[in-house]
C-alpha cells in the first residue's frame, strides 16, 4: 500500500458555522505538509444506512421493495431504497433493520451489509452504510417520521437495474447501492 503522508493536512482550529436538524457545518483551518494554511468547510452529517430489501414473488421473480418520496433538495420525487439516520448509541445494522421496519413495515430473514463508503470526502465527514435484508415480509404499519411521506412500492430487481440513474431513479447514492448489490450478486451467483 502506498504511504501518502506528503499529503496529510493538519487539523487546527475549528469553527461551527451552522447546526442544524440534520447536519452541521465547520469551518477548519488545515496546514500542509509544505506549509500552506487554509480554511476549507466541512459537512459534519451522521452515518447513514441504506436497505435493498429483496423476496421472490408467487412467480418467482426477484423483487425490491423501494420507496417513492418528495426530495427537497432537487424539490422532485424520487424512487429509492429505504434509507435513513443511524441514531446515537445504534449500530449500522441495527439502523437498517429499523429503518426498513419504520419506513415500509417489512422485516427480513437475514441481514448483510453489502459495504461501506464515505459519500463525498470533498467536504463530508460521515460514512454510509449499504445492507442487503433479504426476505422482507410484513410485520407492522408504517411509523415514519414527522414530516416524512412515503409511498412504499415493490419493483421487479429488472427493472431497477435498468432505470437506476434514470427519471425518477436519479438517486446517486442508491446507484452506489445497487452496484454494491450487484457485486454481492455475482459473488453468489445470484439470478436477476
């Protein structure tokens, strides 16, 4: 493995700019290994979590439950994976599984996490988290947050394949997702 000390900066004072009910922003100011010092921004979010919740349905087709929801930030609908906060004290997994629950009503006969990544490291300090629950059946209503709509749908693995970064499927993070899915396909021999 290649050492890249030479481009390490160094962390000195920091500064909240802004907390907010989802994320917080600092202010940072680093030196480099060659002296430079400068302040760069970063997004302090929490670890997040997202599920692809797979059954096989009376045909025998490979499903995934997805949700449709209203994004602020592009101010569209989109089609994606249940995803969601991991809270204080709660693991990855531990998330996962409550968030499918919370979000679609589902539960699952096994859980495994298809990886692991830093979302942007340009200016984000968190770390999301990808879970394959396999098995999803229902086991209680909807209990979504507050100000939390979403209409849960199951979608044949196909076609996600297909659309995913398309339309309503222009999730970037569920694009991720998928490959991490993918991967997990192959390594299984799974059908699609």
């Amino acid at each position: 493995m290649t050492v890249h000390t030479h481009l390490i900066w160094k962390s000195g004072k920091r500064e909240i700019l802004y907390k907010g009910p989802i994320f917080d922003v600092a202010k940072v100011e680093r030196t480099s290994t060659d002296g430079r010092t400068a302040p760069f921004i970063e997004v302090l979010a929490p670890k997040w979590v997202t599920i692809i919740p797979v059954y096989r349905n009376k045909e025998g087709i490979p499903m995934v439950v997805m949700v449709d929801q209203f994004r602020h930030g592009s101010a569209t609908v989109t089609r994606e994976f249940p995803a969601g906060v991991v809270d204080e004290g709660e693991t990855p997994k531990e998330a996962a599984v409550r968030e499918l629950l919370e979000e679609t009503g589902l539960v699952g006969s096994r859980v495994t996490l298809l990886g692991e990544i830093n979302p942007n490291p340009a200016f984000m300090s968190n770390r999301a988290y990808f879970y394959l629950i396999e098995d999803v059946a229902p086991q209680a209503k909807q209990d979504l947050d507050e100000n939390e709509q979403i209409d849960v749908l199951s979608v044949p693995l196909e076609e996600v394949v297909e659309q995913m970064g398309t339309g309503i499927y222009d999730n970037g993070i569920m694009m991720i997702a998928l490959g991490f899915f993918m991967r997990e396909a192959k390594r299984r021999r799974m059908t699609i």
